[in-house]
C-alpha cells in the first residue's frame, strides 16, 4: 500500500513540475509587460562649421505587448519615454563652444518577432517618435543669450519616422532587451534650422518583467 501511495505521489509530483515546464513557454500566449534602462545615443548626417558630435547616455522606460501569430511569430508593440541626444564641440560666430543636446521622445515601434525559442526573439520593425522637449546646455560661459535662442527658435521636427531592430532574451517572466535603432528623417522641420542637421541614432539596453 505504501509503495502505491509513493508512486502515485512521485506520478502526480512529476505531473505538476510537467505542467510547470510547459508554462514557461509563453510563445503562442499574450503578453503584457514593463521595461527600463538606458540609451546609448548619438547623431549622424551632421553639417555644420567645425561640428563633432559625442555619445551620451538617456534614460529609456515603458510598456510593451506581445500579441502572437502562432508559436514562432507575432507583432511587439512598444510605448517608450526615451532620451536622446548627442555633445558636441564647435564655432558660432568665431567662437568655440561645449554643447550638450537632450531630446525627450515618446517613441511608439511596431516589432515583428521571430521566435525561433523560448528563451530568444528577433525583432524589427518601424518606429513612430513624438519629440516632447529638448534641453540645450551651453558649457562656454561667454556665449551670449542671442546665440542660446539661435538653438531655442529652431525649426524642429517633432513626428519622425525610424527603424529599430534587436533581441530579447527572457527567463521565465525576465526579459532583458537589446536594440539599435535609427531615424529615416532629419530633426530640421524645412532645413532652414541654423544648428547642424542631424539624424539620431541610438542603442538601447533594458530589462522588463512580462506578466
């Protein structure tokens, strides 16, 4: 009698630990989840007199969704807070200057996923990005209020259309997600902007909980 009772014991055990294993494949399952970390960004397609641009870091946090299309397929959209930017040295007017450039987006990418397992997915896809402030700061002590409004009075370009790419690696409900992405438009509304032209580009680095 014990011996049955045992058996039936390690049969169910096994049973359960079975149907555990199985659930941690989420791949053909909805899913909601929540993400930060950090943007690792820059411009390129920069004119202007004596322009370098730098690298600088932003903060990157939001939602995202994974609706699938069978096991192996689906569609990944994203609502992201992401800061971008660039520093820069340079010449206005003869004078030389430290500048360092913040853009604040609500970046909203569409991803396709190819999910060749469930631990890896590849994603790609376009991305719409709404610009919500920029925050200029001059380090050169004698550049004058005129030449800070030349940056201020911009025409910039606040919808802009990109392209990003990447992969998430999850474990169990962790997901930690790599990406690069890429602006198609420049920050100029009409190109008649005195700053230099500039397309962002940036890599990102986030871990995210999936419920």
């Amino acid at each position: 009698m014990k011996k049955i009772v045992l058996i039936t014991a390690a049969i169910s055990l096994f049973g359960i630990i079975k149907g555990q294993d199985n659930s941690t494949d989420l791949r053909d399952k909805l899913n909601f989840g929540v993400k930060a970390g950090a943007n690792y960004s820059n411009v390129y397609d920069a004119q202007g007199e004596a322009f370098q641009a730098n690298p600088k870091l932003g903060l990157a946090a939001g939602v995202f969704l994974a609706i699938p299309i069978g096991k192996y397929l689906g569609v990944q959209p994203e609502v992201l807070f992401s800061q971008k930017g660039f520093q820069a040295t340079g010449i206005i007017l003869g004078n030389t200057y430290d500048f360092t450039r913040t853009t604040s987006y609500i970046d909203v990418p569409l991803l396709f996923a190819f999910k060749p397992s469930e631990f890896f997915t590849l994603l790609a896809g376009p991305q719409y990005s709404y610009l919500l402030n920029q925050k200029d700061v001059f380090a050169n002590a004698t550049t004058s209020i005129a030449q800070e409004t030349e940056f201020v009075n911009d025409n910039v370009r606040k919808n802009t259309l990109c392209f990003l790419g990447g992969a998430d690696l999850t474990l169990r409900h962790i997901v930690i997600g790599a990406r690069a992405g890429w602006d198609f438009q420049n920050n100029n509304g009409d190109g008649t902007s005195t700053t230099p032209r500039y397309k962002n580009v940036w890599y990102q680095a986030t871990v995210g909980y999936r419920f």
